[in-house]
C-alpha cells in the first residue's frame, strides 16, 4: 500500500463504516475507541476533510475526559 492513497482510502473507509454499522450493537472499549479515533483522523486527512478532523478531535477530546 505505500504510495497507494486511493487503496489505503478505501481500507480506512471500509473499516470506519464497519465500526459507525457495529457500534450501536457493539460499543467499542478503552483501546478501540482510541484506534478509531486515529483511523478517522488519518482518513481525515487523508481527504483534507475539515469536518472529519474536527469530528476526530472531540472524539479525542471526550476520551480524554472518559479518563477522569
């Protein structure tokens, strides 16, 4: 995959929907919620999405507060 954004794009994309799919179902947990956390950020960057980096960091943000 390296150099391959459009594969590597897809991928994210296909792993994200799977979890948005599963999570009402399934909630994710300490650790995952960080991995899904990361993986919607790269994808975000990945398409220079605005909206996607700041939904990623208020998920950050509200892991943090998780912690307290």
């Amino acid at each position: 995959m390296i150099g391959d954004d459009q594969t590597a794009e897809q991928q994210l994309n296909d792993v994200i929907g799977t979890v948005q799919q599963t999570i009402g179902d399934e909630p994710l947990e300490g650790y995952e919620k960080h991995i899904y956390c990361r993986l919607f950020q790269l994808l975000g960057s990945m398409r220079h999405d605005k909206q996607m980096l700041k939904t990623s960091a208020l998920e950050f943000q509200a892991l943090l507060l998780e912690d307290y």
